[in-house]
C-alpha cells in the first residue's frame, strides 16, 4: 500500500486539486483508492459533495473507529472527509508523549488498498507532522512561478529536518509543477529550474485549466467533469507516471529516485 500526502506550505498551489484528480484516475485504473482529507478547510467534501456521517477528527477524539469515517464515492474510491473542528486538534495532539504519531495509530488500522493519498493544509503544524509521520512518500505540487519554486526548496528542508528530528523517512517522490501557462515566461523559466534540479523527480505540468476550477463546482473530478480538457490529459498523465512508479516504490520502502534536502 503506498501512502502518499500531498503538501506544501504554501497555499493555492493544487494539492486539493492534485489530491482529487489523482484519486479518481488510480480508482478509474483499478486501483483502490482512499483519499484522506487533513485540512480543516474541508476542500474535498465540498469538491466532491461528500456526504460523511464522522470526520477524520472524530476519530482522532476516539468518538468513532476509522472505519466509521469512510465514505464510498465510486468504485475503488473510498474518502476520509476533515471537519473546521480539525482546527482544534492542535490543542488535542499536543497532549500525548508522542504527539506526532496520533494519526499514524488511527490509520494504521486501514488497510485494503492500494493507495491512501492524504491532502495536507496549507501550513507546517502538528497536523501536518501527523501526516508525515504516517505517510511514505510526498509529492509537492509546486506553482511555477518565484515564490513557487521557492515554497519547494522550503519544503524540502522542512521534509529533511523533520526525518532527522523524528528519526523518519519521509522521501519525495514527485515534485508536480502546477499553474503552468507556457506563454509566460515565469512559467517556462521556474519549470526549466525545477527540472534541472530534479530531473528524475519531476511530472509534467500541470497546464492552467479554467475546467479545473469548475469541477469542483459540479462536484466531480475533472475526469467526470471534462474528460477531453487539457486538464483531464495532464492529470491522467500524472495518474499513468504514478502507477509506472509501482514497481520501484513498493511499500514506499525500497531504492528510488528521492530527494531528502
Ligand atoms: N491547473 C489549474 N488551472 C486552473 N485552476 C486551478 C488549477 N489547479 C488548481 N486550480 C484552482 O486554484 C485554486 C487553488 O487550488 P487548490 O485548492 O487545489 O490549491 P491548494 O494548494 O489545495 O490550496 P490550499 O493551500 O488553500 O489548500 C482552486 O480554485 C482550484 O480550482
Ligand atoms: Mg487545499
């Protein structure tokens, strides 16, 4: 089962947009598929009309067993919805002696798929380290532009701190260039750096796509949605490159083209 978060610090980058879309194409490709919502803006219930008896923080407060917390949406698809109360459990994962594994004890307790993709808030708190302490491999969806590039190289420091800090192996495993419009030329410059400085790491853009900023309002995927938008051709790009990363990444355990610092 690979476990995979999707972050970055920094906010409006894609990882919503990158969490869902990359969900529903590995489910439409036969993989199983559980896509856990960590940011209490609850993005994904809203892009997706979940309609959850218990969130992710009920769980946490032990009010129900994950199992609870797991809502179908399709065949292979499978979704953990956050809550505005997921706000709070700062307070709440501040209290334990290992405050960064709580989260790492409730989802041990999933299993059956092939993939659990996690989406992370825009920012570097406890929740965050929870996730990170759970998850195998992160993909960092990077806007193409200055501040994107820098916001990687941040996180990248942060991904490398935190393993050494918790004794961890958090490895990237895909850096995902979003936002990208080809006729600016911030775009082509900062998606030309990233690819050198990481060539093996990083996807092939994600192409700015005004389909994917209406999906979420119909409720759907961009495969559901637009399935012969630029936006469904990059994400089901994405989705094929993950799955040919099967083979090398089994378990997130083993040797691969990774980045620690
Ligand atoms: N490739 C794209 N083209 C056009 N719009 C996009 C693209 N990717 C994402 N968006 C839109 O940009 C906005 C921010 O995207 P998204 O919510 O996925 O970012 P995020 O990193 O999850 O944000 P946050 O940090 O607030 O959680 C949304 O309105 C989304 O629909
Ligand atoms: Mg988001």
């Amino acid at each position: 089962m690979r476990t995979i978060c999707i972050i970055n610090n920094k906010g409006g980058v894609g990882k919503t947009t990158t969490a869902i879309n990359l969900a529903a194409g590995l489910s439409r490709h036969d993989r199983r598929v559980l896509l856990i919502d960590l940011d209490p803006q609850s993005s994904i219930d809203t892009s997706l009309k979940v309609r959850a008896q218990s969130s992710i923080h009920d769980a946490m407060l032990g009010k129900v067993p994950i199992q609870q917390c797991i809502t179908n949406l399709g065949t292979n698809l499978d979704v953990v919805t956050s809550s505005e109360s997921l706000n709070h459990a700062e307070q709440y994962l501040a209290q334990p002696e290992t405050p960064d594994l709580a989260l790492k004890r409730i989802l041990d307790q999933v299993g059956g798929y092939d993939y659990v993709i996690v989406d992370c808030p825009p920012s570097h708190g406890l929740i965050a380290h929870n996730v990170m302490a759970y998850c195998r491999e992160a993909f960092i969806p990077t806007s193409t532009d200055y501040l994107g590039h820098e916001a990687l190289r941040r996180m990248q420091r942060l991904i490398a701190a935190f393993n050494t800090d918790y004794d961890r192996d958090l490895r990237i495993t895909r850096i995902i260039p979003t936002m990208y419009d080809r006729r600016n030329r911030i775009c082509r410059d900062t998606l030309a750096d990233v690819q050198n400085d990481h060539p093996e790491l990083t996807s092939y853009p994600i192409r700015i796509n005004s389909k994917l900023k209406e999906a979420p309002k119909a409720g759907k995927s961009i495969f559901s949605y637009a399935r012969s938008s630029y936006g469904a051709k990059d994400y089901l790009q994405l989705v094929e490159e993950v799955i040919s990363m099967e083979q090398s990444s089994s378990g997130g355990n083993d040797q691969e083209a990774t980045v620690t610092a």
